[in-house]
C-alpha cells in the first residue's frame, strides 16, 4: 500500500489521469511510456499502477491492463498535481465583447457570465444570483397603508429593492412609524440581512424589549419584513455540453443529471456553501451528497462586490474534466465579474 506516493509514482499516477482526460479511454502501461518521458520500462509502470490501485487511487474497469482514475485520484491530482494554465486575454475580452455592463440588469449579467463559462470551458457554466440574506442593508421605510398594515421597503447597498406588507398586532400611528423607521435605520445600516436577524433575535431577548414599546414594535416589523423571502435564483447554461461526454451516453444517467437540473434548490444549497469561500472549492462525485451528479465535477469561485453584491459561480462536467484549464478559467471569471459589477 501506498501511503505517501513518491515522485515516481506521483508521476505515473498524473500521466494517468491526464491521458485519461484527453481520450476519455482506459491507460496502460505502454501507453505511458510511449507518450512521456520517464524512462521506465513498462513493467516498471504496470507495477507502480498496480500499487496505486491497491492504495484507491486507480481502477480497472474490465479485464485489460488499462486503469482510470477513482475520486480519490481526482481528487489527489487536484489538491497535489495538477498545473494550472492562465486563461489569459481571452476570457476578459469575452467579457468585455459581451458588453457585460452596457444596457442590462444583473440577472442578465449574470446569464451572461455562464455563458461566457459554458462556451470556454464546453461545460455547465452555473451562477447563482446573490442571496437575499447576503445582501447589505442600505435604508428601510415603512409606509402606513391602513390601522395596522404597513409597507416596509428595503433598499440594499446594491440599489436593489424589495416590497413587502406586514402587519402590526396593534396600530401604528405615522409619527411613532416615522420613529420606527429612523430608529431601525440608524442601527441596521451596514449590516448584511443575516446579521440582521441574528442581531433581532439577541435585542428581543434583553429586558429592554420588554418594556419599551417603541423599541419591541421596530424590531418586529423588522423581523416581519425580513422573513419569507425568496431562495436565490440559479442560472444554468450550456447543460446540454454535459451530454455531449462519452460519460452520459447512459440513458439514465443523463435522467439523473437533468432531474439535478430541475431540482434547482438542491444547486442553489450546494453553491450556498462556496458562498464566501477564498479562492477556488472543487467538488468531486460523491463529494456532492447528490446522488443525481455522481460522476461530475463543480468547480467554484465566489464573486463579490464592495456594493454588497455576491454569489457563487462555476463549471459543472463530468470529473474527467481538464482541472489545469477550467480551475484558472473559474477563478479568473469570478474576478472579472466582481471588478465589472464595482465599474457600474
């Protein structure tokens, strides 16, 4: 059993995958030895893949001689092997051509930046719309409408806003909801909607929300105008590109796959957790908890704003899909979509 592999083996093993990648066809030992440069005879090399499918890192998937890699081999290549390519010039013009701020709302933007990813990378490309509890709070206002319904508007640091009526257990009158609305306002300014409601939950268990009217009703209404909202959206494009793969010829494996497409609030809970990550998650087949994407990869970036906009965006394929070009390609359009959103 290999433990910790050695250069000889951490050699073999990226040749491997590499070559697997590219032909999508089982590896053998002469393969290896005839397309790299390592010297080694081919029994040599049968020996090492033999070690390494002992240690997991490798399979056979029928009776020749050929191995491909399992998700611990992925994986391993991933975290230790792997070099990464720039994507270079390319993929900013593509966002710049694309006239990614001219004319458009962020959601069209958005659809744009998966574009943009599914027909670089000849993938999924997934982005999700920021969350609504992510977003920074900018102003509130609460409008009287009758005795005891009242229209709350929220403006995010981001421009966006959202209505919603709530209602009072007991009247308002104006000058008590003008109070209301400068008292909330003075104190949430800044937060995000997550913080918010954790900082409503800790005030309306202090004394003072006990005996001061005027501070219990503001931080109910806020609570009201606060619940009930709307997962974030999720675009997907280019996910017929995942058919197009040797891998999903299967009939129902190609099911699975668009059920996991259907099924958006499983996505959208699996990009929630990219949500604020540094740099780059990698996901690899059973890593996902869905069985719907077994044999798929999702490589993810976080994009952010200093406006308070943010979400996750990435490229979904089949795991044998070349980490080195699509990592640099996912990492990168995230970067471009934060520096085009602070250009608005």
């Amino acid at each position: 059993m290999i433990e910790e592999l050695n250069e000889r083996s951490r050699n073999i093993l990226g040749a491997i995958i590499e070559d697997f990648i590219e032909t999508g066809e089982p590896v053998g030992s002469r393969a290896i030895t005839r397309r790299h440069k390592m010297n080694l005879s081919p029994a040599t090399v049968r020996n090492v893949m033999s070690d390494l499918e002992e240690a997991g890192f490798l399979y056979s998937p029928h009776t020749s001689a050929g191995r491909i890699p399992t998700e611990k081999g992925y994986r391993f290549y991933v975290d230790s092997l792997a070099h990464f390519r720039e994507p270079g010039v390319l993929l900013e013009k593509e966002f710049a051509e694309g006239r990614f701020l001219e004319g458009m709302g962020l959601e069209e933007r958005l659809q744009r930046a998966g574009r943009i990813l599914s027909a670089t990378s000849s993938y999924a490309g997934i982005v999700s719309a920021p969350s609504f509890d992510g977003t920074v709070f900018r102003h509130i206002e609460f409008v009287k409408l009758s005795e005891q319904k009242i229209l709350a508007i929220l403006v995010s640091r981001s421009g966006a806003v959202q209505n919603k009526i709530v209602e009072s257990l007991e009247p308002i009158s104006s000058g008590d909801l003008e109070k209301i609305t400068n008292f909330v306002n003075s104190r949430l300014t800044g937060l995000t909607i997550r913080e918010i409601k954790e900082l409503i939950v800790r005030e309306m268990a202090r004394e003072k929300a006990l005996y001061d009217t005027l501070y219990r009703r503001a931080f109910l209404l806020s609570q009201k105008a606060l619940e009930d909202h709307p997962e974030a959206d999720i675009f997907i494009e280019g996910a017929s590109n995942i058919l197009e793969q040797p891998e999903f010829a299967d009939l129902e494996r190609m099911k699975k796959l668009f059920r996991a497409f259907e099924q958006k609030n499983l996505l959208v809970k699996l990009l929630d957790q990219c949500r604020g990550a540094d740099g780059i998650r990698v996901f690899i087949g059973s890593e996902f908890d869905l069985v719907e994407l077994e044999g798929c990869s999702l490589v993810t970036s976080t994009y952010a704003s200093v406006s308070g906009i943010s979400g996750t965006l990435g490229v979904l394929g089949p795991s044998r899909m070349p980490y080195s070009a699509v990592i640099p390609l996912v990492y990168q359009s995230a970067r471009l979509v934060s520096r085009f959103l602070e250009e608005e």
